[in-house]
C-alpha cells in the first residue's frame, strides 16, 4: 500500500469511526514512517477569543498519537486506546493546528510490536508538538494501549 492510500485509509478511519473527527475537519497531512501530522482548520475549531480551542489541541494531539500506533501496527482490527495523557499549553495558535507525531526508537517500537504479537496487548508512550510558525504550542505526551 501506498503512503498516500494509508493517509486516505487513516483519514477515512477516523471520519468513519470517531465521529467528532468529521465536524473538527480532522486532515492526516503527512506520514514519513517518522512522523505524522495531522491538521485542522481553526474556523471549525475555535474558541471565544479567536485561537484553537484547549479541546480541539488535545483531540488533535490524542489523535495523532492514535494513529501513529495504528499506522505501525497494520492490524485494522486492533483496539487503540488512550490510557493516560498530559497536555502542556505553551502559547495560543492562532492558525491552522497542526499536530506532529514523532516516532520512538526503533527498539522500543519493536519491543511493541512484539509484545502486542505475543500478549495481543501492548503499550507505547508517544510525545505529539502542535507547533505554529516553528513555535511548539502545544506539548501532549500520551500512553497508548493497543489491543487484539
């Protein structure tokens, strides 16, 4: 599969499946194999003073880590969820959000992978940046749990 055909299935998950990730106009803009980014208008996500909403940051964020784990698992019929996360709001954005994902070590994605293989349940702790005008806004750091 493509890295363009794994973008449009990621986007078509989320839309399909995590319903609120349609009317917050939730677009996955990238993938490298490490890092993906994901992006969404400020119009569908704003707050009373005209900057991205707290909660549309930290579902941007979550999301982003989501599917990271989704991505590098390649098993459709995985559960991912979130089992504990921090959000540290450093400046307001004021455009578009846009929320990057880096991936861990190779070892520790391994380690993983293996695990969920093995155990058909695993844990991976990712940091996401929404960054604006190479300004980091936002910093979320999330464990993830993926599930058989």
């Amino acid at each position: 599969m493509s890295t363009e055909q794994q973008l449009r299935e990621t986007e078509a998950f989320f839309h399909e499946r995590i319903p609120i990730t349609r009317a917050m106009e939730i677009r996955v803009e990238g993938y490298d194999g490490d890092r993906l980014i994901l992006s969404a208008p400020l119009a569908a996500n704003h707050n009373h003073l005209g900057t991205a909403f707290g909660g549309s940051l930290a579902a941007v964020a979550t999301l982003a880590g989501y599917g990271l784990v989704w991505l590098e698992l390649g098993d459709r019929a995985a559960h991912v969820v979130i089992r504990e996360s921090a959000v540290s709001y450093r400046r307001p954005v004021h455009g578009q959000i846009r929320a990057i994902c880096r991936r861990p070590g190779a070892a520790e994605v391994t380690a993983f992978k293996a695990q969920f293989a093995q155990k058909g349940k695993a844990r991976l702790r990712l940091e996401v940046t929404i960054e604006e005008e190479g300004l980091v806004a936002v910093e979320f750091n999330g464990l993830f749990v993926a599930l058989k």
